[in-house]
C-alpha cells in the first residue's frame, strides 16, 4: 500500500471524540517519558558543562599570550551561551508539563515549547561557535609557538566537533518538529470536531 492510499485511507475516517482523547493522551505520555529519558543525559552534561567555565575563566585571565587568554576567553563565552540555552531549553520544558489547565491548552503549550527547543537546536551551531572559534586560536597559538602539525589535528578535530554539534543539534530539532507536528494535527483535529 503505498503512502497515499493510507493517507486517503486515514483521512476518510472520521475521528470520534473518544479516538481524539485516546491519541491526545498517548501523544502527552510520549512526550512525558521523553522528557524524562533526555532528563538525566542534559543533567550529566549541564554539570560538566558548569564544571568546565571557571576552568576556562582562569585560563582566559592566566593564559601564556593574549591569543591564547583570548581563546580560553571565547571558549568561557561559548560555555557560557550553552549554558544559557539549556536554561532556556529547561524553563521551556517545564511550561509544558502538565498543569491543572485542560488537555488542549496543554497540547498547545507543548507545541510552542516544541517549536522553541526546535528553533534553538537549529541554532546550536552558531550560538556554541565561540567555543570552536576559541580552541582555533589556541591552534593558532599552537601552530606559531610548537608544531604545525599538532596544530592542523587540533583543527581537524575542532571542525570535526563542530560539523558534530550542527548534525546532532539538526537531528535534534527534527525529531522535536516531528512531535510538534504530531501534536499540531491533533490539535487540528479537535478544532474541527468542536
């Protein structure tokens, strides 16, 4: 059967108010226990995160030259955006957990937080580039100051890092856009049956 026979398949039932409330419910537990499963991996790594600025702080303010003072300054600044996003990304989870307000004002608060977190993961390459643009000056600094080649495999290896954060941070933001899809043709759909 291939996509559109389902599609036209699917769209010929028409949905009842018990089949809406029964997805509406699965689709809040789905995003419940995906919230708790990706709690503990951001916990681990907003501590290792927190743990690693002041490292980077006194680098900044002791380093041996002011190229690499000024990288370790931008690594601090970059560690420091990242933990603000999560900040945001966890302020915006919490508005979508489930309140005493009803299932579709509840539904709509999930979809925007959705989009949010989707919007900000998109943007993760930009907002953590000072981070890679920091450890390039210590490359830099590297490259004048001890061996070209270690220098060019610390390069390799920070845009390596960085191609990851943009791949990671765009799988992310697909996967958050799939749900807030989902949830925005429920929401449809309870439009349409009200």
């Amino acid at each position: 059967m291939n996509d559109d026979a389902l599609r036209a398949a699917w769209t010929s039932i028409q949905p009842t108010k018990e089949t809406l409330v029964t997805t509406m419910n699965a689709v809040l537990d789905e995003d419940r226990v995906t919230r708790q499963r990706e709690r503990w991996v951001r916990l681990a790594s907003l501590t290792t995160t927190a743990l690693l600025c002041p490292g980077l702080v006194w680098f900044a303010a002791h380093g041996k030259t002011p190229l690499v003072r000024g990288g370790y300054a931008l690594m601090a600044l970059g560690t420091s955006l990242v933990l603000f996003a999560e900040w945001l990304h966890r302020t915006w989870s919490r508005q979508a957990l489930p309140g005493p307000s009803d299932a579709r004002s509840q539904l709509q608060t999930t979809a925007l937080s959705l989009a949010r977190q989707a919007s900000l993961f998109r943007t993760a390459p930009f907002w953590c580039a000072p981070i890679f643009i920091g450890a390039a000056f210590i490359g830099a600094w590297i490259y004048q100051e001890r061996s070209h080649a270690e220098a060019y495999l610390l390069w390799a290896t920070i845009g390596a890092g960085w191609l990851m954060s943009a791949v990671s941070g765009l799988s992310m933001s697909k996967r958050l856009d799939n749900r807030h899809s989902k949830i925005e043709v429920l929401l449809s759909e309870l439009r349409e049956l009200s």
